[in-house]
C-alpha cells in the first residue's frame, strides 16, 4: 500500500483548461495542464494577453473554464461551493489591493475574518497584529487608516488581509508591480516564509524577472497564435 504524499498530489490543477469570454469565441487560454503544491512559489509568467489574469481567476473560483476542469483537492470547483471556496480554502491578493479605505488596517483584516464565518480561538483584534508582525509591520498600524499607508505597505496589509482565516492558497496578481526593489524581495521573502515554513501554496501572476527567479517553480503562458 502506497500513500500519496505532498510530492505526488497537487493541491490546484489545471486539467485541459480552456476559456472564451463568448460562446465559440476566440480562446484567452487553449488546453491548459498544470499542477500547483502547497509549500511552493509558483509563478505565472508571459507576455501581456497571455491569459495569465484569466488563469488566476479560474483557479480563485471567480469563472469556470470553457472546457476541462479545475480541480481543488482532486475535485471539480465548478461542482463545488465557489463562495465558500474563495472564503475558506484561497486567498487573493489584487494588483490595486482592493482594500477600503475608510476603514483602518485591522478593520480590513477583520472584514476578511467576518466574511468567512470562521470561529477563531482568539480576539479578531489581536489577530490582526499577529498578522501585521507577520508581514513585516509594526502593531501601531493596526489603528492606521488606509490612506495613509505607502504602497508597499498597503501590500503587506493585503498579504495579511488575505491570510487572515488560514487559507491552503495565495494567489497574487503582480503584487510587486509598483513596488521599488528592495520592497519586493521582502514581499517576495514573506511568501516563500509562507510556503516553505507553513506550507501554503503561493501563486503569483507576475512580469517581473527577479519575481520569477525567487520562486520555487515558473510556468510561462505563450500567447495563442491565431488559427
């Protein structure tokens, strides 16, 4: 008897993934296989109409492929609870961070931790800088408000609001693109901590050549050739 472990079982696949915005329209992606682990970065690389946001929404649940399936976990998504999928099991990180800003840093994080109805062993609160300290902020931000955050700093507090109720996936879409560089590699250092030390699956949609080499394993999308 064999048992399956974290090298042989992928916790996201792509299995002959294809996807149209119209019925019988033009192909974004075209027969797409490709498996992702926990404990790993990944990067999606490729140039811009590649389809890589497309892929990234198809694996966070927010579209269903035109052909071939998703699989979380060795199961269809599209057969699955979406809502709760993108509550629970994935958490994503948007380019423009997509954080409010009337609310103050814990106040996002929190928002996050409600919407996912999760009971938590500890005051929401209290989280919330636990999580500041792991994104490399101080506590005093947690009563900080939004606006008046840098943009490398609004990241961290994204990369926190996203962790907030124990996803098993991260998904970033270029989450270092305005950022200088001694900003991105420590963002870049915060998600391989969360993949090599909490074995979380990091998948990062991204342009950037030092992004891609600091990452555990890079898939590169070419663009479709017309037929």
């Amino acid at each position: 008897m064999t048992t399956e472990t974290n090298e042989t079982k992928p916790i996201l696949e792509l299995d002959h993934v294809s996807y149209s915005y119209t019925k019988g329209g033009k192909k974004v992606l075209r027969d797409i296989t490709h498996s992702f682990r926990t404990g790993e970065v990944h990067s999606i690389t490729g140039p811009s109409g590649a389809g890589k946001t497309t892929m990234l929404s198809l694996i966070s649940g927010l579209a269903n492929p035109t052909e071939g399936k998703v699989l979380y976990n060795g199961k269809d998504l599209a057969k699955q609870d979406r809502y709760d999928y993108r509550s629970h099991d994935i958490g994503v990180i948007f380019q423009s961070f997509n954080l409010l800003p009337q609310l103050t840093v814990a106040e996002n994080i929190m928002l996050s931790m409600d919407a996912s109805g999760k009971k938590f062993d500890q005051p929401k609160k209290e989280l919330a800088v636990k999580l500041l300290e792991q994104v490399h902020l101080p506590a005093e931000y947690a009563n900080e408000r939004i606006l008046h955050l840098s943009g490398g700093e609004q990241q961290r507090v994204a990369i926190a609001r996203a962790l907030s109720y124990g996803p098993s996936v991260i998904v970033a879409d270029e989450p270092t693109g305005n950022l200088d560089l001694g900003t991105q590699e420590d963002i870049m250092s915060i998600f391989r901590t969360l993949a090599h030390e909490q074995n979380v699956c990091v998948i990062i949609v991204t342009h950037s050549p030092e992004v891609a080499a600091a990452s555990d394993e890079v898939f590169e999308l070419a663009p479709l050739r017309r037929r």
